[in-house]
C-alpha cells in the first residue's frame, strides 16, 4: 500500500515536472524572435528555473542537475536554429543562460539534499527514541511482573518443603516394590523437580550482586569439566580444550561463573544426544578473556536463535528455560558479554568474553 502511494506522488510530480517543460518551450518556439517579442522571451527563459527548482526541491541534488539538462536540451535548439548565427558568439547571454541553469540545478539541488538528509537523520532519530522508550516501558513491565512472580514464586516453596517433607515420613511406611512406595517417589521427584525450577527462577528473578574477587578462568572452566567429566563420557563426546598460557586474572565470582560454564557445558551435551566433538578455548584478546565452547550438536534453527536468552524459552521436554537467561544475567553483572553463532545439524558456538579488570 505504501510503496503505491510513494508510486503515485513520484509520477505526479514527473508530470508536473514534464508539463513545465514542454509549456514553457513551447512558449518560446511559437513566439516569433522579432524585436517587440524579445521581453517576452527575456521572460520565458526564467521560466525555466521553475521546474528545475522544482525537481531540486523533490529529488535533491540529482533532481536538479537531471532537470537542468533536460531543459537545456529543449532550449538548445530554439537558441540555435531560431536565433540564428553562431550561439556562442552572436547571442552569448543566451548561451549563458544554460550554465546558469545548471548552476541553480547545482546550488538548489545540494542545499535540498542537505536538507533532506538531515529531515531522513531526524526522522531515523526519533524512531529510535520511540524504539527506545517502548524497549524501556516493556522492560518496566517485565520488571513489576519479574517482582510479583518472584514473591509468588517465593511463597510456593513454603508448602512445598511441606510436602516434600510429609512425602518422605510416608515413604519410610512403604517397602519398595510396594505401589504406594512407587507413588511416593514419584511425590518427592516432582517436588524436586518444582522446586528447582522455583530456585532457577528465584536466581533469575532476584540475581545475587557478584562477588567479584580475582578469578584465573582456566581454573574455573577445569572445575567445571571435572564436574561434568562422567557425563561427556557417557554421552560418547570427545572434549577438546585448548586453554590459554598465563592469562590474567579477571575480577569474577567464580560461583555464578561455574554456574555459567555449567549451563553452557550441559546444553551443548544435552545437544549431542548421540556424541560428539566438544571444544572449551580460551584466549585474550587486548583488553579482555575470550572463552569459547563449540559443540557438533543439533544446532540452533533461524527462528528459534531470537528467544534463546528469553526465560522460559526451552525446546527440551524437562527443560526449564532459564539456563541461557541466567547466563545472560550473570555475566551482565560481570560486565561482559555472550554471543553465538549456530548452524542447523552442525553445531553452535558460544562466545563469552569478560573484562581484564573491572573492578
Ligand atoms: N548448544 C546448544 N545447541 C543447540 N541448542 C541449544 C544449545 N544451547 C541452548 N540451546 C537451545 O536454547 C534453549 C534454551 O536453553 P536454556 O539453557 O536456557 O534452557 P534449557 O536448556 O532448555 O533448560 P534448562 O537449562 O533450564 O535445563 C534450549 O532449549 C535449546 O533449544
Ligand atoms: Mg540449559
């Protein structure tokens, strides 16, 4: 619809453009060229600036420059066989008048484009503000919501200790093997279940301020894949690392760092169901540390690469969708920053850098 309109008032303004044209040198082709008409041709050559001040002002500096030529092509011909004679000696005003057209062309059309690139970089301006605002009143919502589900979210681990309790005095009454013994562990399953989700949400919703003290990334990267050794292995992976020698220490809370490096770990095995290659590097780079984990997993579709910071976003069947959040959120405490780069049925590869001293 849009693209119609901007058609349409384009159009219009050629034939605007057009009609001036042909009016005015029609003008002076049925005028005679005698003595008493020449104030009147004196007249119909300034006519001419209309449509090129015209076309300056719509279409800029092109706009001008392309309507000075086209006029210079229609008068051109009067000047030479109308006037007679050789048109740059016997009627040299004539002739100059030309140059000047193209001088208003010029002049007019460059300060119409001034004017019109700063009206598009107002224009782009404000959109962004406006961008800029909505981003900050959503944020303001998500804030309030964030506050209110954190309280419920609070409140709910109350009677679930309760009944996480109660499910283990009832499930010391059964034998295993017995039906309701089977039905109360599966009572304490979901319970635990619930309540990690709650305390995933708690630490999203309420992120502890870091305790940043000076952390060697290598080392926490190599807890973490102590940690989660056994699992690589049974998940048939290769893992790959190639740490950096002597990077500097970097101001860090090793807690929620371990935290992130165990997000990230877990989700790149959980996306190599039947094994793979897993890749943990880490370098410096100027005036950060880069670490990167790459994985040969399932990767991550176009749709899917827009929500996977978002809480909740989880395409796993038990999955939270807090993991990536909580990454985000920790290492926005830190100052640094997460990126990736995916590709379907090949791999993905986070990239996490952190700055040397931010303290
Ligand atoms: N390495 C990866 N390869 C492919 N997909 C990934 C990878 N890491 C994350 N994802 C996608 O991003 C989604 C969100 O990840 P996130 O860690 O936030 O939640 P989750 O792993 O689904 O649940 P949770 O971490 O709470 O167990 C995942 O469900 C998965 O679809
Ligand atoms: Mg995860």
């Amino acid at each position: 619809m849009i693209s119609k309109t901007v058609d349409y008032k384009y159009y219009w303004k050629i034939t605007v453009l057009a009609l001036c044209i042909i009016c005015v040198s029609l003008f002076h082709y049925i005028t005679g060229t005698e003595h008493k008409y020449h104030g009147l041709h004196e007249i119909y050559r300034r006519l001419y600036y209309v449509p090129i001040i015209l076309s300056a002002f719509w279409f800029g500096l092109k706009g001008g420059i392309s309507c000075a030529i086209v006029v210079s092509f229609f008068y051109l011909p009067h000047v030479i066989f109308q006037w007679g004679g050789s048109f740059l000696t016997n009627d040299l005003p004539k002739t100059l008048e030309i140059v000047l057209y193209h001088i208003i062309g010029v002049v007019t059309g460059f300060l119409s484009q001034e004017q019109m690139n700063a009206t598009a970089k107002l224009r782009h301006q404000a959109g962004v503000l406006a961008q800029a605002e909505e981003q900050l009143r959503h944020a303001d919502r998500l804030s309030a919501l964030g506050k209110l589900s954190a309280g419920i979210a609070h409140e709910v681990r109350n009677p679930l200790a309760s009944i996480k309790g109660t499910a283990e005095i009832l499930s010391d009454k059964f034998k295993p093997g017995d039906k309701e013994y089977e039905f109360v562990e599966i009572l304490i399953k979901e319970v635990n279940r619930l309540d990690a989700v709650i305390v995933g949400f708690l630490d999203f919703a309420k992120p502890k301020p870091p305790k940043l003290t000076l952390s060697n990334i290598n080392d926490i990267i190599l807890s973490v894949l102590k940690l989660t050794e056994h699992q690589i292995e049974r998940s048939g992976i290769n893992i790959e690392t190639r740490l950096g020698d002597n990077l500097p220490s970097v101001y860090a809370d090793p807690e929620q760092m371990k935290q992130v490096f165990l997000n990230l770990i877990i989700n790149a095995v959980q996306a190599m169901p039947d094994g793979g290659e897993l890749e943990v590097e880490s370098h410096r780079n100027s005036s950060e540390i880069v670490c990167t984990l790459s994985d040969t997993g399932i990767g991550i579709s176009n749709e899917q690469q827009n929500d996977l910071f978002t809480p909740f976003y989880t395409s796993k069947k038990d999955g939270t969708g807090l993991g990536l959040a909580i990454v985000y959120r920790i290492l926005e405490g830190h100052k640094g920053e997460i990126k990736f780069t995916s590709e379907e049925n090949k791999g993905t590869r986070f990239t996490i850098s952190l700055p040397i001293g931010n303290l």
